[in-house]
C-alpha cells in the first residue's frame, strides 16, 4: 500500500544541491579559463544559458515514468541512428568540419549540436529495455539465453559505434562501449561468459599495443594505421619528446596542475598558457588555480554524484530504472576518470569533456538530460507504508 503524503520526496533536493556545486565550478573554472589571450568569446555566459537549457530538459523528462520512458525509448534510438547517419552525408553547410570531425550540425540561433552526445542517454535507455525484455521472455538462465542477451546488447551498442566512427570520433565511440560494459556487468549474464570474453579482450589490447610500441610496421601494412595515429600514443607514452607537436597539450596540462601545488596559485592568477583549457582541459585550470585542495574537492563532487545515483538505483524496485541508473552511472565515470586521466598523463588524450564543468552545449544538455531520467526516477519513485527505512 503506497502512502498518499509523497510531495516532500518526489523532488531530488539533494541531486539539486549536487548540480548547483557543479555548475558553480564550472562557472568559476570557465571565467578563469577565458581570460587567456587565446579567447575573445564568452564562454561563461554561454555555459549559463546551456544550464537554463539543461534545467529546462530536466523539467521535462521529470514529468515520464517508466512505462512512458520504455514506449519511447526505440524512437529515442531509430532518431538518433537517422542525425548520425545524416552527419555522414550531409554538405559542410549543415554539418561543418570541426577539428577534423564532422560531428555537429549548425542550428540557427543556437551555434552547434552534436548529436553523439545525446545519443549516448538513447543508448542507455535502448540497452535497459533490451535487457529487460529478455528477462521477461527467458525466465530460465541458461548460457544459451545469456549469450543471445550479450549479442543483442552488443548490436545495439556496434549500430551506433559503426556511424559514430565515420566522423571520426574515437571518444564517444568508447563512452559507448563503457555505457555498454557497466550494463553488461549487472544484466545477469553468467561470469562464465563474461571472464571469457573480457579475458580475450586484455589479450588482444595487450598484444596490440606490443605491435604498437615495437611493430608498429605491421598494423600499418595489414590494418592501416596511419603513422599520425601512433603519434598520439607515443606523445601519451613520453610527452616530453613531442612537447613541440602532439605532446605539447598534455605537457603543458602537467605543467599546469603541478605548478598549482597543494592550495593552488588563487583564482584568476594563472601563469601556463593552455590551449582549450575551457573545454577538454578545463581540469587543467582547477589544478593549477586551486591546488591539489580544489581539485579533490571537485572530484569528491563527482564521487557525491556518482554515489547518490547509485542509491538512487539500489532503492528502486524497478528493473528498467535500475539499468538506466547504471548506464547513467558508467556514462558519467568514464567521462571523469578519462578526462582527468588524460589531463595528469595517465591515459590517451581523446577529446573527452569533464560532465558538467567543461563547456559545451551539447555534452552538458546530453549529460542533464542524463540526470533528468534519475530525478525522474525519484519524482515517480513509490514509497510504502509497511517499508522498511533505509
């Protein structure tokens, strides 16, 4: 028997609280970042704006629950295959080429939408309705029923991935892959299974990356690999034998953080010139401005989100939620643990933003759409008489 007194729990006030952080760094970050002399737009005002869009996209998807979230969820997905696939055709004058990609369409009076980055939330909800749908029909485990799941949830994954890396866009192809794996990890699918494949995977990724570092003649003959492309892993590997090419960005990243010290150099007083420091490198400025002090109270943010979204998930007795809070989950941990990685030298750089904080448009409406499906989740969320507190 549900309770009729509901209004005081049906808005997330805490998940609030945690965006207001969030937006108050990215606010603070973007300011400073704008300063340098590579900028003459901003950037700042234009992050405010995308807020109001993102609360405003949160307002909307509050107001589905989950049988509504579930009818709309394979429409969500054939849209967002139809803008990826367009970006491949489309003339310059509607999809222009930005950086070398091909991602974004130009839209009047609101500059540039990549569509990759909302797609990401359709592919989140497209893989927690596949799986419960299987478990739906197959009620008997078997490891014939957990390998068909794996081949469907891998084909609703690759579809995307396929039209994504004619871009090129390595870096959302494996927030995808990542959104895929946390999913796979809590679908059910027999460990068997899954030791098996991830095995093979740590093999393959080993070997190729020997065939990197000490063959690489041979992925260029038999897999194409364009020599620019091993230029990127060499920079990662010792950035300081590039620092005038590809490794300058991650040098000067390094250069930045280190310099910030414990306490950091004081708002506004920056000293290393970092290109893009307002966008992929926006982690760059926190480090540098605000010591190892500001940097871990921002990651410790993260970590708020993170776990609440996990309470969110573990207190609800719907499957179909549970996925989509997991898929939001590993969506927003690998954005984190990439983008700061590749800033500190301990991963690839590859383009990725830091939710929330970097600017941009696209990637922050897609990440609060993201965060709507959860304050959707609490709004519709039952609460009954006889349950037992938490």
């Amino acid at each position: 028997m549900t309770t009729n007194n509901q209004s005081q729990t049906r808005l997330d006030f805490s998940l609030v609280l945690i965006l207001m952080l969030l937006c108050l760094a990215s606010c603070i970050a973007i300011y400073s970042a704008q300063t340098t002399g590579q900028y003459n737009e901003n950037f700042l005002v234009k992050q405010i704006i995308w807020y109001i869009a993102g609360t405003i996209i949160i307002a909307s998807v509050i107001t589905l629950d989950s049988e509504q979230l579930t009818k709309i969820s394979w429409y969500l997905y054939g849209i967002g295959l139809v803008l990826l696939a367009f970006l491949i055709v489309a003339p310059n004058s509607i999809a222009p080429v930005i950086n070398g990609a091909k991602s974004w369409y130009k839209v009047p009076g609101l500059g540039s939408l990549q569509p990759s980055e909302f797609f990401k939330v359709f592919l989140i909800l497209a893989l927690s309705r596949v799986i419960v749908e299987h478990h739906h029909k197959y009620l008997i485990k078997t490891i014939e029923t957990d390998l068909w799941l794996l081949i469907k949830l891998g084909i609703v994954t690759m579809v995307p991935i396929l039209l994504v890396m004619q871009q090129p866009d390595l870096g959302t192809s494996l927030v995808m892959i990542a959104i895929m794996l946390g999913m796979v990890f809590i679908s059910g699918i027999s460990w068997k299974i899954l030791t098996t494949i991830f095995g093979t995977a740590l093999v393959l990724i080993g070997t190729i990356f020997y065939f990197i570092l000490w063959q690489p003649d041979v992925l260029e003959k038999y897999l194409g690999v364009k020599e620019y492309q091993f230029a990127r892993i060499y920079s990662w590997i010792d950035p300081y034998n590039y620092q005038d090419s590809s490794g300058y960005q991650l040098t000067r990243s390094l250069l930045a953080i280190g310099s910030g010290e414990t306490s950091g150099k004081g708002f506004g007083t920056r000293e290393v010139y970092l290109p893009e420091s307002h966008s992929d490198f926006i982690f760059s400025v926190v480090g540098e401005e605000f010591g190892f002090i500001g940097a871990s109270i921002l990651i410790s943010l993260f970590f708020m989100l993170i776990y609440h979204i996990t309470k969110v998930g573990m207190e609800t007795k719907n499957n179909f939620y549970t996925y989509i809070c997991v898929g939001v989950i590993s969506m927003i941990t690998f954005h984190v643990f990439e983008n700061i990685g590749m800033t500190i030298g301990l991963l690839p750089i590859t383009g990725i933003p830091l939710p929330f904080i970097s600017y941009g448009g696209s990637s922050l409406m897609g990440n609060m759409l993201a965060i709507g499906l959860i304050f959707s989740i609490r709004y519709h969320q039952k609460r009954y008489m006889f349950a037992k507190d938490d």
